[in-house]
C-alpha cells in the first residue's frame, strides 16, 4: 500500500476556471514541449512547458483524463501545478464536435498547395482535436473496463 507521503497534490487550472484540485494522487502524465512527461511523488523540482494532449492521473487506483492546450508546469515533488491556456475534462468534451474539427482541420491541411491556408494554425486545430478524440477515447475506455470488472 502506498503511504500518504507517497503522493502529491496536482491543480489544473486555466485562465477562466480551477479544473482539478485533488490530493492523494500517485502519478501524473501531461505533454510537454518536449513529448510526454510522467510525473510520481518525489519528482525533481523543474518548470516546463506544457504541449497539447492528454493529462492523465491516477488517485487510488482511479484515473481520470483531461485534454490541455499551451501552458506551464511546476513541478515541486510533492505537488504539481498546471497553468494551462486550455484545459478540458474528458468526461465533458462532445465527441461528434472533436471528430467535426478534425475533418475541418483535416480539409485545410489537405487544401493548404491552393494557398490561402494557415498552415500553423490548422495543424494546431488538428493537434487539440486529436487531443480531445483520444481523450474522450481513454475515458470511455477506462469507464467500459470498469463496468467488466464489476
């Protein structure tokens, strides 16, 4: 069993709203700039930061899932704080809406040689519609393999 001193606080919060305010929790995985980080009680001090993905968390054996965009990350070891531009939990994202920008993004990516395309900002479109897709995917997952255990 792990002790109490083997976990961490972690807050997501954006510029409009505290996402996630939760103690107790064993580890964390967020993107960075850099690909994705993991994150346990005890971590190195470190500022970095934050990519567009999937955050996930674990707190006695539940985990829960949040899409972030753009940001920073304080890591102190016993807590980690996410100041993120974007954030969303997986639970509220629309699934038909994610799949309709990725089309979207997908459509100006593939029309970017007829000019007249941002190329950086369809890629970004893309990217956080992807985040949002496989974040919703992780929860829906986590949620059916809960229902077979029961």
């Amino acid at each position: 069993m792990i002790d109490a001193k083997d976990k961490m606080r972690v807050v997501i919060l954006t510029p409009s709203k505290r996402l996630l305010d939760l103690s107790g929790v064993s580890e964390l995985y967020f993107p960075s700039e850099h690909g994705a980080l993991g994150v346990l009680p005890g971590h190195a001090p470190m500022v970095t930061a934050v990519g567009t993905g999937v955050v996930l968390y674990s707190q006695n054996d539940v985990s829960g899932f949040f899409k972030v965009a753009g940001g920073v990350a304080e890591i102190t070891g016993t807590s980690v704080n996410l100041l993120v531009d974007v954030g969303e939990e997986a639970a509220t994202i629309d699934l038909d809406r994610a799949k309709r920008s990725l089309e979207r993004a997908e459509g100006r990516l593939a029309a970017k040689e007829l000019g007249n395309v941002d190329v950086k900002r369809a890629e970004g479109s893309r990217a956080r519609a992807l985040a949002r897709i496989e974040a919703v995917n992780l929860h829906t997952n986590k949620h059916a393999n809960d229902k077979k255990s029961v």
